[in-house]
C-alpha cells in the first residue's frame, strides 16, 4: 500500500483565530475567551507558512495531506461568501498539487461560525442548508484537483465533549440535545454525500467521514460482568453504530479511522459510566495519560474487514517526551497495520497525526503530535530526528525488507 501522508493538525481552521475575515466570527474563538482557555493565537501560522510546509512535507517523502477548511472564511457572515477565504484554499490545494501531495479535504473539523452557534447550531433543523450551501461551494471551487472528501471530523467526540461533558462549545449538559444533534449532524452528512456526488456527476471521488475509534476494554477490579458488558455496548454504540447506519443508507465510499488509544470502563450505576486510569491498569501512556495499544488498531481494522470497504487510517499519532517514544508508537503501529493487510484488510493509506506541532483543543500547546516541531515564539519549524524515520518507511512503502 502507499502512504498518505498525516494531516496538518488544526492550522488551516484554528490556526489564525486573531488574524483575517473569521476572528472574531468563530465559536472557538468565543468560547477560549469566556473560558480564560489559552489563547490559541496564531497557532503554528500555517494560514501563511502553508507553502513552506507542503514544501517540508513533501521533503520527507509523503504523497498525500489532508486538510480542513474553515466554514467561518467561507461564510464569516450567513448568506455572506468570502471570495478572499474561498480563494485561500484554492491556492492551497494548488499548492499540495505543485509538491506532489494529494489532498485529503475535511469540510468540519469541530469549529462553526459564529452565526451558526447562536442561531442554534447543530440543534437547529432549518440551519442544515446552510452548511449544504458552504459544501456546494467549497466542493464545486475545488474539485477539479480533489478527489477525497470527509464530511465530519469525529462527530461523536464533538457531541462528547459538547454536549456531555461540556468542555467544548456549545457547553451543554444534556443529553436528549446531544441525540437531536446527532440525527441533524447524520442528515446533513447524507444530504452532503449525495451532493457532492451530483457535483462530480459520476467523475470519480471518494467521500467519508473520520470515525474516531478506540478499544474499550472492561476494568478487571470488581468486575461481575457489568464492565465486560459496558466494553461491549460502548465499542457497539461509539465504534460501530454510525458506520453501520451510513453503510445501509450507501453513504460511505470509504472508512477514515482515527485511532490512538484503549480505553478502561467501569459501571457506576444507572447512567454512571467511568473511565478507569488507575494504575493497576498494564501498559505505557503517552503525555495525556492515554493508554497505548498498537494491537487495537489491528482488532479494528479486522472487524472493519466485514464492510467490505477501502480503509484509510486518517489520523494515528501521539505525543512524547523523547523521541524514541514517538517512534515506537509509529513502529508498533504499522506493524499491526501490516498484519491486518496481510489478512485481506483493504488498507488504502496511513496518515500520521500530526504534521506540524498542533494547538490541542481545550488543552492549549504543550501537547505536542508533529513530525515537525515548531517553536511557537517564531513559528520556526525543525524536524523531528523520528520523522526521518518515517521518511524511510514511506519511501519503502512499508519497512526495511
């Protein structure tokens, strides 16, 4: 198989929340304000380094990059396109064209303009036409040099962390809201499937979404069997149940897995469930404390086997201490990859998280995924001693025979 090269982390849409037409159109923005987060800044300016770092990119042998686009430079404004943020990224794809580099497009990434999140957002029915307009005008700008799509990035995560938990924008505690967020989320990736396919009018393309998937595993300690059945619903509900819906409604040209860790549950009682962390747990932990388990992704890509659908692993990295921990993970990785292809896994391409050292959400800069680390004072790039490494195993496309 061959290497699509990993995505860029959040530079293209988080980025450059202080510069252009969406600073202050953006709900992230809003929300790092009200909650004294840190701020992102300008992250690791990839808005206006891209070209240095396709440049870099392409240096270190990769031959794909996806990116995402943020809908608040398309739309600063509801019904309000911004030709300057539209051309922006028909520059860049032309750029990824000029370095050799396929272009993997994710059109939402978490972030949604502002006008969006106070008209209702994801719980609004009626605004679902509008992201099938910033969809229609992004795919017709650029299709022409692109040919894979992904539609959401990690729906669940969003609704998690959204509407769960509320660490994220819109901060909601509810969960009957995350349930109608969910069905307007799944319409308008239907809605959005079927019209990027009419745009293409039967030009080839692949579209999808990025499922982020991990290996729930029952806490050993006081466990009757609940937690055995806990894991159980919980790989069903979070790893399975979108994919089997989209599968049945042939929304799916492809399945973008994102993977990084195991997960521990345990069962607390009626609508109590807990991530278990405690130390009797066996294995390493990455700078998070996320548990790691190469063999997972080889569990999963195995039973994604019965879909009968090319995979691409879409996101799977870490962040370390040192430099051997990062290849580690990348070495142990791949060969549980190469297992489940070798067992007739269709495994299309494999992108590492992260190009570029990344601003990590709620969790500011001091995690860092990149392959390229970058000093955030300067915006400087050095690469990291493991992506030469990497380099080699693209280059072979696989390891040293």
């Amino acid at each position: 198989f061959f290497f699509f090269k990993q995505k860029t982390a959040y530079e293209i849409y988080q980025c450059d929340w202080s510069s252009d037409v969406c600073s202050s159109d953006l709900d992230w923005l809003a929300w790092e304000k009200e909650h004294l987060l840190q701020p992102a800044g300008q992250a690791v300016n990839h808005y206006h380094l891209f070209r240095k770092d396709f440049s870099l990119a392409a240096s270190l042998s990769h031959n794909s990059l996806r990116f995402s686009v943020e809908w608040a430079r398309i739309y600063p404004i509801r019904n309000h396109l911004s030709l300057c943020g539209l051309n922006h990224y028909i520059e860049v794809v032309h750029q990824l064209k000029e370095n050799n580099l396929e272009p993997i497009v994710t059109l939402w990434h978490f972030t949604t303009p502002l006008w969006f999140i106070k008209n209702g957002g994801w719980l609004n029915h009626s605004l679902i036409d509008d992201f099938i307009d910033y969809v229609k005008t992004v795919v017709s700008s650029l299709r022409s040099e692109v040919k894979y799509w992904l539609i959401l990035n990690e729906p669940l995560v969003y609704l998690y962390n959204g509407f769960i938990r509320a660490i994220w924008p819109p901060g909601l505690k509810s969960l009957p809201k995350a349930k109608i967020a969910l069905g307007n989320m799944l319409q308008a990736y239907n809605l959005a499937y079927r019209q990027i396919k009419a745009i293409y009018a039967g030009k080839p393309c692949s579209v999808s979404f990025a499922k982020h998937m991990r290996v729930f595993s029952p806490c050993y300690r006081m466990n009757f069997g609940q937690n055995s059945a806990l894991a159980w619903l919980l790989n069903w509900l979070f790893n399975f149940k979108m994919i089997d819906h989209l599968v049945r409604r042939k929304s799916l040209d492809f399945i973008g897995l994102n993977y990084y860790c195991r997960e521990f549950v345990q069962w607390k009682g009626l609508l109590k469930v807990k991530q278990c962390n405690s130390k009797h747990h066996p294995g390493r932990r990455n700078d998070l404390g996320w548990f790691i388990y190469p063999y997972g992704l080889y569990r999963l890509l195995v039973k994604l086997k019965r879909y009968c659908l090319p995979i691409i692993i879409t996101e799977n990295g870490t962040c370390a201490s040192c430099d051997k921990d990062y290849y580690s993970f990348l070495w142990l990785h791949l060969r549980n990859l190469s297992q489940a292809m070798s067992e007739g896994v269709d495994v299309r391409g494999y992108l590492w998280w992260s190009l570029l050292d990344n601003f990590e959400w709620d969790k500011g800069f001091k995690f860092r995924f990149g392959l390229i680390a970058v000093d955030f004072n300067d915006f400087s790039r050095q690469i990291k001693p493991f992506a030469w490494q990497y380099k080699k195993i693209c280059q072979n496309n696989g390891f040293d025979k």
